[in-house]
C-alpha cells in the first residue's frame, strides 16, 4: 500500500488513544470500508491472513502454530483474525504477560463462531467500530460545521457551503463511503456495492458458519431490508414482506437467523431506541431502526440507479435519511458519543439522537428538502417539551439541497446541509 496516498480518517485519534491505553485493539466493520489500510497506517508490523500466497500459506501456519501470528514489531497487525479464531486468546494470553500497551491490532469482518473463542479479552482487547467513510472523509463535505460545536449549542454564525445538486445527492448514495469508489466515476462507483451484496450472497454467508444457506432467501430477505430501510419493522413484517413480493415461505425464526448473521458480518447496522433515565409516563417503543452498513447496500439491492432514483423521490428520502444517519453516527462516535433514534407509542419520532456519556443530547431531524424545514423544527420542538427533566442541548434539521448552515432566531433550531457537516 502506498501510505502517501491515505486518506485520514475519523477513526484514527481514537486508534492512536486505545493504543496507548489497551495492549490490543481490534478493528471491527464491513469489508472494503478500509480497516486495513487504516490499520496498516498504525503498525509496525503486519500478518495477514487472508494474503493468497503460497495457498494461504499464512493462514495455514497460524492453524498450525498460532505464535507464529504474533511475531513482530508492535503495533503488530494480524489482518482478518476471524480466519483463525484461536488467535484471539493467543493475543490475550500474550497482553497478559506484559504491561506494554499497543502490541496488537487486530481487524475483523466477521464475528466468529463463540465457541471458537475461549476469553472475551475483556480489559485487554479494546474494540473498535469502524464504517464505510463520511462525506467530509470523502472530501464531499466541506466540514464548515462541528457536529460536537452544534451538539454543545454553541452559535455557528451563518455558513455557507456549495449545494449539491440533487444529481451529486443521489450519487453519494449509489455509491457510498467505499473507499475504493474515491476518483471513480459514478457508474463505477455505483458497482462496487452491487459486487458486495453478491459476494454476501454468494460467499460471505456460507463462509460465517460453515452453514449453507438457501441463496434465493438470503437474496429475498435482503431485498425486503432494503424496502424497509431506515424503518423499524418488525420480524413478521419482514416475513410477511418477503411472501407478499416474492410468494416463499419463511418462519419468523429463519428471518431471525438471517438477520443474526447479517450482523456479525456487519453487512446491517441497526439503530437502537434512545431512553433516558426520565421519571416520565410515555412509553417508548424499543423497536431498532433497520439500517445497512451504507446506504449504496439498499440502493444496490432494489436495483435502484441514479435515474430511477431521480424519478421516485420518495424512496430517495428514505435512502437519504440512511446516508445522514450513516455520517452521524461515524461523527458521534469521533467524539465519544453515540447514535440512537426515538419513537413512543404516543407517534412522537425522532430521526437520529446524539447522547453523551453525562446523559446530555441532541436531537435530529433529516429532511431531504429544506422546504420542509418549518415541519421538522416544530416537531422537534413538540417531541422535546416531552423531556421536562432532561431537555436536549440542542434540536437541529439535517437538509439535503442546501448550501446555507445557520440557527434560526425564532426557535434556536439549527438547519444544516449534510454537505457542511464534520465532527
């Protein structure tokens, strides 16, 4: 890999921190979303198990004497680790035996079978979320507004930011936060996704468990996740999707399994309901909002190109809320926060929700158009006069074709293009 080409990412201060903190760290998210690269960035020292060499020699060796994984340089990266899960104790047992931090980092793309792992590495091995890239990662945001400076309630002035086309909109979906979608054009970029979901298809899910799985339904209940991207159906309601469009029968706890292992191949990234320790009487629903690791996923499995996409609107708002709550979510955990979303039984909703370790929070709502501005900031207003002993710090509309970020003066809502936004 040529370092003088990388491109800095959120994650890295925080990689650097848990070096220096944890003897190990472990890397953890979907394939091509550059956990590699950013790794090597960071070592020393490589192993990797899945280089093709000599028929995989490495691995091979690793199954044979798992030191031989650990031998190098620290930080000493050990790439793909899940190919040969007894490297996990392996690490942990060696962090063990010293006081020296930043030994190991370990990436993952996979979580392994448990019982191919004998220790958690609790306190030893430091876990890490990483994601597809930001716009402001990908240079298409121009970062002219802290996430963490909104989140604190602190005033922005009015900033101004080039506004998207609707075409470039549509094309940062299709295309996602891959960082091998960087320079390409937009057709090529809208292919590296539709090649990830066939390679989750097609190898991904037998290779998770050794199980083989009925290619067809795998295929059938991704699509029904994409019809119901950034909602929060139900297992049944996915069923009962997938019967509905596609005439196959499939029991809630097959769907369940699915799902499972969508997950630990980090293929989805649900987001979980926010609660507070509020002593308040309405009753918040528990459901996740149903999320793909990028929304270039969902676009790919409903055959959804830049024109069609162009001419149904509707859908495109759906697939835009997942891009924002994609770049949120990697903002929020750059600074030590995390991503929820909100929804009670009452029909009060929240698109997104930045809370701090102290228990402050942001609320968010994401609007495609800014027209619609007005709606989504007397909604915030209303849902938040709910949260008497808790108020939020700070209520903002995230907008897609815009170019102006300010706060306005009649109910302090912050109105924010995604393209402005940093964390």
């Amino acid at each position: 890999m040529d370092k003088s080409k990388y491109r800095q990412r959120l994650i890295d201060p925080k990689v650097d921190f848990y070096l220096s903190t944890f003897g190990a760290v472990c890397i953890e998210g979907p394939k091509w979303c550059g956990k590699t690269w950013t790794s090597t960035m960071h070592a020393k020292s490589a192993f990797m198990l899945a280089d093709p060499e000599d028929n995989f020699a490495n691995r091979e060796l690793a199954k044979m004497d798992v030191s031989k994984a650990l031998v190098g340089e620290s930080p000493h990266l050990i790439d793909e680790w899940q190919e040969v899960a007894s490297i996990w104790d392996a690490v942990r047992y060696s962090v063990d035996q010293s006081t020296e931090s930043g030994r190991y980092i370990l990436t993952g793309s996979s979580t392994p079978p448990k019982k191919g792992v004998v220790h958690s590495g609790t306190g030893r091995i430091a876990s890490l979320a990483m994601h597809p890239m930001s716009l402001f990662e990908k240079g298409e945001s121009s970062g002219v507004v802290s996430v963490s400076d909104v989140c604190a309630g602190k005033d922005i002035g009015v900033q101004t930011t080039k506004s998207p086309s609707l075409e470039e909109l549509v094309a940062f979906v299709v295309g996602g936060g891959w960082p091998g979608s960087i320079g390409k054009l937009p057709r090529q970029a809208a292919a590296i996704p539709r090649e990830y979901v066939e390679n989750v298809i097609k190898v991904d899910m037998s290779k998770l468990d050794g199980i083989e799985r009925d290619q067809a339904k795998v295929r059938k209940c991704l699509r029904s996740l994409a019809r119901n991207e950034s909602t929060t159906a139900a297992l049944a309601t996915i069923r009962d999707d997938i019967e509905e469009a596609d005439a196959v029968s499939l029991s809630v706890n097959t769907v369940g399994g699915y799902l499972d292992a969508f997950k630990r191949i980090y293929l989805t990234n649900d987001i979980e309901p926010f609660s507070t320790f509020l002593r308040s009487p309405v009753r918040i629903k528990q459901s996740p909002k149903r999320h793909f690791c990028d929304p270039s996923i969902a676009a790919a499995l409903l055959g959804a190109s830049e024109k069609m996409l162009l001419r149904d609107l509707r859908t495109f708002g759906f697939l835009f809320e997942s891009l924002a709550i994609r770049d949120l979510q990697i903002y929020a955990e750059s600074i030590d926060a995390k991503l929820y979303h909100y929804q009670d039984y009452d029909g009060r909703e929240i698109d997104a929700v930045i809370q701090f370790d102290d228990g402050t929070w942001s609320a968010f709502e994401i609007k495609l158009n800014p027209d619609d501005a007005d709606e989504a900031a007397a909604n915030l207003k209303k849902v938040a006069s709910v949260f008497r002993h808790n108020p939020p710090t700070s209520l903002s509309v995230v907008v897609g074709k815009s170019g102006l970020a300010y706060r306005r003066k009649e109910d302090g809502v912050y109105v924010l293009p995604l393209t402005s936004l940093k964390a």
